[in-house]
C-alpha cells in the first residue's frame, strides 16, 4: 500500500521554516515563524527562565518520574493564575498541562466535539474561526471532528477588523456553534476588538447561545504587559461565559521546544469540574499519556520565586519592545528607501506580526530574488528583523511592492 500514498504538501508556515533552513543564500532573511529573535538575530533564552533552568538542574529533588495525566497540577494552578488573574477562583476551573498552544487546541477540539450538542440537523459541532487565522487552527479543529466554518475578521481594503462582518457572521451562524476568539495579538492580523466591540461580542455570543473557545498565544505580546493583554479573557469570565481556554506558553516563556501550555474550561462548580477533568483525562491518555515536565518546571519555578517573576515580567516587556520598536523602524525605512505605499496599517497593528498586505505572488518574489522568508499572507515576523537585516528587507519589499 505504501506505493499508493500521495506526497501531502508542506504546512504553510513549518513548511517555509524548512526552506529557510536549507538556503544557501548568504543574504537569507527568515520572518516567517513567529518565534523571538535578539538583536542580533539569535534564538533568546531568556534570563528568569535560564535561572529557572540551573535551580532545576541543582536541585536533588528534581527527578524524570512521569507526570499524571493531567500535568503537574501546580503549575496547572499557576499557570491559569497567569491567565485568569492571581485573585480568579479555581474551584470551578478544570485545568490539565498541554503540549503549548496545538496540544490544548487539540484536547479542546475533542472535548467540544465530543460534548457541546449538535445543532439541528448538523452532523458535528460546528467552530467559526475567523479569516484569516492561524493556519494550523483549521486542521486541528478538522481533525477534531468539528465542522470548521469561517467568520469575517479582517477587512483587506481598509486594512482594519471588519467588525460589521465579524458581528453578522456570529448572528448568522446557528445557535450553541463555538466561537474561535485569539485572546490578544491576532495572528496574523495584529488587529484586535476594542474593549468596547468585546464587550458587544460577548452580548451577542449570550444571545446566540454560542461557546467560546480562547486561544492564548501571544499574552504579553500585545502591550508588553502580560496581565493587561489577559483583559479580553477575564472579561468573559466576568461576563458568565464557560469559556474553554487554550494557553501556550511557547512565545511569552521563549519555551517554544519545551512544548508547554495548559487546556482549561471554566465550569459552574466543583462538581462540574470534576466530571470535566475526568474527560480531558481520558481524552489525553490515549494520545501522550502524559506531558513533558521540564518545561512546565521552568514556568512553575519562575512563578513560585517572586524575584524570578519579576524579572520575567521585565523579560517578557524587553521582547515586546524590540518587536514594537522593528515594527516603527520598518515602516520608517521602508519610507527611507522610497516606498510611497501607506503601510499606516502596519504600525497600528499589535503583536509580533506585521500583517503587510502583499500578495502571495509578491511573497514568493521576495523568497525567489531576495531569500527572504515569509508565510504567503504576507505576513512578517517582525522578530526576525534586526538593524542588520531592516534596509535589505525593506528595499526587497519597496521592489515587489512599488518597484
Ligand atoms: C506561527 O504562527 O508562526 C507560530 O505560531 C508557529 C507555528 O507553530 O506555526
């Protein structure tokens, strides 16, 4: 049989990673994962987690023993404590340990596929996520067994959300559907609600029966203030939505490889917690079994050691200042080198992309004539860029897009 399978074609993002890698271009850029860059281009560890890191390897206690199904239960505690606010109550929070953002995607999309009730006349539970989203998002959901449907988010003419779209796209879709909403720094857009349009989002997801799913990738990112970028989420919480929350800690941490991040769904009591939490469980041992631990120790040592978190805190900002700061410099030498494009768009957008607007064809030119490295959207990882790389980078886009 193994003659009879098709090549499958590369992911759209990991894919292009890939390309990068193998390039032998000298003159190589790669803004195309979102993973953090230093000034210089390389990887960060950042410090509160690399002190993390020596504590563990220092400390006798520490064994390679597995984990429960569920995680480490304390840093499941501490982790939810970072999202939802170190006063939130738990006790009607069901919370298991995940692999980052796309393993709590994954047991989430089980879960609701498994439990929410279909609406009438639909075969499976129907998710709206919005267009664009992240690439990823669509094939896990699918893979989940859940009909995967799109709403409006992100208006290409006006370079805004497209909120109007957005409202009557939730309206339209049938009653008890879930929603995907990106808890903050949109990606690949870096346009999210305003605090007011949340708020109309939750009224009119209360009207529609609707369940929200949240994807957390990018707290801290947003602001550079990890608990103000939590604002979206706890509202909701606020608001008396049983929210399902999916957390990664792969970009605020720099602890991309490490795999860390935590499911949660936010229940009415302990009594529903618990039933929940049997139900993640079983749906986790049949796929891993149990998590990896070492990553789930950093974070759980930096938020145990006052000292620690604060430098984090202060790492965390560091990131989300450099990006910010790539994003004003491109836009600027972008102008520098002559571009008479409005890329307004792009220095009000937030997060650790800029959403450019290019077309795929002008994409591949940039990856073809220049071997800069970027998803097909247009979208570009702003960590990628340093003051080595901005003037070849933009000149390269000044060509595909003005030239
Ligand atoms: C991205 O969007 O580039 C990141 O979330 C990395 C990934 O897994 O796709």
């Amino acid at each position: 049989f193994l003659s009879t399978i098709p090549e499958g074609p590369p992911d759209a993002i990991l894919g292009i990673a890939e390309a990068f890698k193998s390039c032998t271009d000298e003159r190589k850029v790669n803004v195309c994962v979102g993973a953090y860059r230093d000034s210089t281009g390389k990887p960060w560890i950042l410090p509160s987690v690399r002190q993390a890191e020596e504590r563990l390897l220092a400390d006798s206690s520490v064994n390679k023993e597995y984990a429960p199904i569920a995680g480490d239960s304390k840093y499941v505690e501490l982790a939810l404590k970072f999202a939802y606010g170190s006063d939130a109550d738990l006790s009607s929070v069901a919370g298991v340990q995940s692999l980052s953002g796309t393993g709590a995607c994954r047991i989430g999309g089980h879960f609701l596929s498994k439990f929410v009730p279909k609406p009438e006349g639909l075969a499976a539970v129907p998710i709206l996520i919005p267009n664009p989203t992240w690439g990823n998002h669509i094939s896990i959901f699918r893979e989940c067994g859940m009909d995967v449907r799109r709403y409006r988010y992100y208006d290409s003419k006006t370079n805004r959300l497209d909120y109007d779209g957005l409202m009557a796209d939730l309206k339209e879709a049938p009653n008890g559907s879930v929603i995907l909403l990106h808890a903050c720094a949109h990606n690949p857009t870096g346009c999210d609600p305003t605090m007011d349009q949340w708020k109309s989002i939750s009224d009119l997801i209360k009207t529609k029966s609707h369940h929200v799913f949240f994807d957390s990738a990018y707290q801290g990112f947003a602001s550079g203030d990890a608990e103000a970028d939590a604002a979206a989420l706890r509202f909701f919480v606020s608001e008396g939505h049983n929210i399902v929350l999916a957390q990664s800690f792969a970009k605020n941490f720099g602890l991309y490889g490490e795999r860390t991040g935590t499911l949660s769904v936010v229940c009415n009591s302990p009594e529903e917690k618990s039933a929940v939490m049997s139900q993640l469980k079983l749906i986790i041992r049949p796929m891993y079994s149990s998590p990896p631990i070492h990553g789930s120790s950093i974070v759980k040592t930096v938020l145990t050691d006052d000292a620690l978190t604060t430098e984090y805190y202060a790492n965390c900002k560091e990131m989300a200042d450099r990006i910010r700061s790539m994003r004003m410099r491109l836009v600027e030498v972008l102008r520098d080198v002559g571009s008479t494009h409005d890329w307004s768009h792009v220095t009000s957008q937030i997060g650790m992309f800029a959403f450019t607007g290019m077309s795929s064809e002008m994409c591949d030119q940039l990856t073809s004539k220049y071997s800069i490295f970027l998803t097909r959207d247009g979208r570009i990882s702003l960590a990628g860029l340093n003051e080595g790389n901005i003037e070849y980078v933009a000149r390269a886009i000044h060509d595909v897009t003005d030239g």
